[in-house]
C-alpha cells in the first residue's frame, strides 16, 4: 500500500514564537519529534523486510542526513544498514545533457549512470555484493576509486539521491524488493491566518545558507540556480513521490528563528545576491516575524546541521 500525502500543517506564528521563547526545551521538543518519525520510518522498514531502501526528496530537503539518521536507527536495531549516494554515479561533466540553453543538465536523469546503478542494484539483489564508482566532485568526474559494498541477508542498503523513485534506476530489480521514502518539510506558517512561510521558502533558505557556508558558492549563484533547479523538481522528482511508501517529515518547527540571524548576517553586505537581491529581502522580511534563536542551542547532531554546519554524526557503513 502506497503512502499519501497529509495537508501541510499551517502554524500560527504567534504560537510558535512562544514555543520559540522556552529555547532549549522546545528545541528538544521538536528534536524528539523528528526522531520519532525516524523511528516510525524505521518500524515500516523492518516490518516489511526489503533490503534496499531508496529515499528522494526536492532539494535541500534534508536527505543526506535524513538518510544516515535512518541506517543508525536500523543499526540500533541489530542490521546492518550502509548508505549509498547517487550522487556517485554522475557521469563526467562533459557527458551530461544539455538543457535548452546548451549548458549540462545536473537535474536530468540521464546525468547519471542509469546503466551502472541497474546493475548495482541488480548485484546487491542477486549476489549481496558489488563495486560502485566513486565521483570526484572537485573534478567533475568519475575518479579511479572503486567502492566495494557488501549486504549480507539481514542487511539494508540505504540509497539516496534526488531520482532515487525513478523507475529508470530500478528497472533491472523486482519493484517489491524495494522500500521507498520520500522526504518533504511539510510545515508552514502563517500570520493573521494567511501563509507566509511555505515550505519552499525554507527550502531555499537552508540551501543559501549551507552554500555560504560549506560549499563556497555566492547566494546570487545559488538564487540563479533555484527556479532552474525547482523546474527539475516538478518534471524528474514530484512525478514519482505517489510511488512512495512512506513520506517523511523533515520539518522542525523552530527552524525558521534558527535561520533567521544567518539571513540577517547575509544581508548586512548591501552587494549580497545581486540582481536577485530583492529575493534576499523579502525572505528576511518573513523570517523576521519570527524571535530569533541560537545555533548553540541546536545539538550537533541535529539534521539542521547539515545546514548550518557543526554537523557531527556517524556515518554506518559506507
């Protein structure tokens, strides 16, 4: 039985900034909520018994982290649980589509290796083992590391990507052998009972954010990019999410005040984002609604982290 999609919870902001005020227990609060959806997630995958778990979910989502907290849990529960990216099976740069302005395509499918994660997948179906690619993002291409993975019966391989639900990737494999999640905020809020921050907003926020932060890109290259990469969304990822069996809730209700001092910290640079400027403004004007919060607050190995950085979480497997 397929999984569906609840309404999006709409919280007032009056309430939320009130909660916000408790700091650290209602941070705590909102942590031990995330972790039960864990943990709910978790009980479906064991109950149902299939080996290979695939997760997708729109951009800045959180399901790089989503994905490493679910193969801990398993781990907890005496499995073995590894994590596999998609992001290894790129093609080189120079091999990937081209979208209508001629430059390559990283949202489309067949920039990755469609082949080579059939096969994969089909091994670790058939035999328990096999050997991925590992990609050389500094490179923009395939380097000469082979990684050997192997799941013994009993195992879970996690595997997450943005395509992770196309059936492209998973043709050469029984569908029912196959868990698959989709991860999505699904919490907005609202001021005088009309919305104010949607879940793309949040989206957009965290991605500025951790490019700043960790990736060295400008928030004008990343504003750029968002209405491009939010089209490859709706044509190769919210396809497949009525394929899911279980949606996953990647929102923290205190999120918004957490971001809301690096918003201000991006702005104090009048030059910061450029022609898309305005873009930049008008989050801070939503965001400011909110009372602020402290990253101290937030513990390391919250999934917002992967966000805001000081992530420290343990990898299992590989």
């Amino acid at each position: 039985m397929k999984a569906t999609f609840e309404p999006k919870r709409l919280l007032p902001i009056d309430g939320v900034n009130a909660d916000i005020d408790r700091g650290r227990l209602f941070v705590e609060q909102c942590e031990q909520d995330y972790a039960r959806r864990i943990e709910g997630c978790c009980d479906a995958i064991e109950a149902g018994g299939r080996r290979i778990v695939m997760l997708s979910g729109p951009s800045a989502s959180g399901k790089t982290t989503t994905t490493h907290k679910l193969a801990i849990e398993i781990r907890s529960r005496g499995y073995d649980g590894f994590v596999v990216s998609l992001d290894d099976f790129f093609l080189d740069i120079e091999d990937y589509p081209r979208n209508e302005q001629g430059v390559p395509d990283f949202e489309h499918i067949r920039a990755l290796d469609v082949e080579c994660v059939n096969r994969c997948l089909r091994e670790l179906v058939l035999d328990g083992a096999t050997d991925m690619p590992v990609y050389d993002f500094r490179r923009q291409r395939r380097s000469d590391e082979i990684r050997h993975v192997e799941a013994q019966e009993g195992d879970f391989v996690f595997i997450e990507g943005i395509h992770a639900l196309n059936p492209l990737l998973s043709s050469s494999i029984d569908p029912v052998s196959i868990f698959k999640i989709y991860a999505s905020l699904r919490t907005e809020y609202a001021k005088d009972s009309a919305r104010v921050v949607a879940t793309r907003d949040l989206r957009i926020t965290r991605r500025l954010v951790r490019d700043f932060l960790a990736r060295g890109h400008s928030v004008r290259t990343t504003l750029e990019l968002w209405d491009r990469l939010r089209e490859g969304e709706e044509k190769w990822i919210k396809p497949f999410r009525a394929d899911a069996d279980w949606i996953l809730d990647t929102s923290f209700v205190y999120e918004p005040a957490l971001l809301l001092p690096w918003l201000e910290e991006l702005c104090l640079d009048p030059e910061c984002g450029g022609d898309h400027r305005h873009v930049l403004i008008k989050l801070l004007d939503q965001y400011r609604l909110f009372h602020p919060l402290e990253q101290s607050l937030v513990p390391t190995n919250s999934m917002l982290r992967e966000f805001t950085g000081g992530l420290e979480l343990a990898a299992p497997g590989i």
